[in-house]
C-alpha cells in the first residue's frame, strides 16, 4: 500500500495538499494568460504539470518557478508579471496558501 504524504497542511483545518495539487493550480492559471504554453504540451507522464513548476515551502509560505515558452512575445516583462498576479491570486484564493515569490523561467519562444 502507498502512503500519500502531504506537502503542504492547511493551518486550523484538517486539509492537506500535495505538490502535484498546487502545481496544477499554478500551470492552470498560468495557461490563462494569453500567449503562455508549456514545453511537451500534450505529452502526459506521471509527473503532470510538477514538471513544470518547481515549490519550495515552509509552514508560513510558498514559493514557485514555473518554466514556460512563449509565444510571440510582445513584451516579456509584462507577460512575466501577469502570469505572476494569475498566479499568485489563484494560489491564494484557491488554497489559503501565502504565496511569497514566483519566478518565470522563459525556455522558448513558441
């Protein structure tokens, strides 16, 4: 039997979450904005999107680096902070989670 650990518990409730849950989150909201993939699109594994985004936490709060491509950029730091406030926001909203830091790590231009 596999004992499913969680990464992350939410404090004053009984929930807990794993890396995987958040990071599908962060992938998620991040494909919101306009002009965002990810490298493999289509390619399913185990690993999911947690391929994609890499979590370092604490008990008080997280932080993230997502690694996307881009297509047709129009301007990199603008792309970069929207998909920063998606998110950071739906983290939040989602989870209860302090979300400290995101990093974007651009690998391509699609």
């Amino acid at each position: 039997m596999i004992e499913l650990k969680p990464d992350f518990e939410l404090k004053g409730a009984n929930i807990y979450l794993t890396k995987e849950v958040i990071a599908t989150i962060a992938s998620k909201a991040a494909l919101e904005v306009e002009g965002i993939s990810f490298p493999e699109k289509g390619k399913s594994d185990k690993k999911g999107y947690l391929k994609f985004v890499k979590l370092e936490g604490t008990e008080e709060d997280i932080s993230l680096t997502l690694f996307v491509n881009v297509k047709n950029p129009k301007n990199l730091l603008e792309t970069s902070k929207n998909i920063q406030q998606k998110v950071k926001s739906e983290i939040q909203n989602m989870t209860g989670i302090i979300v400290s830091q995101i990093n974007i790590t651009t690998l391509g231009i699609a």
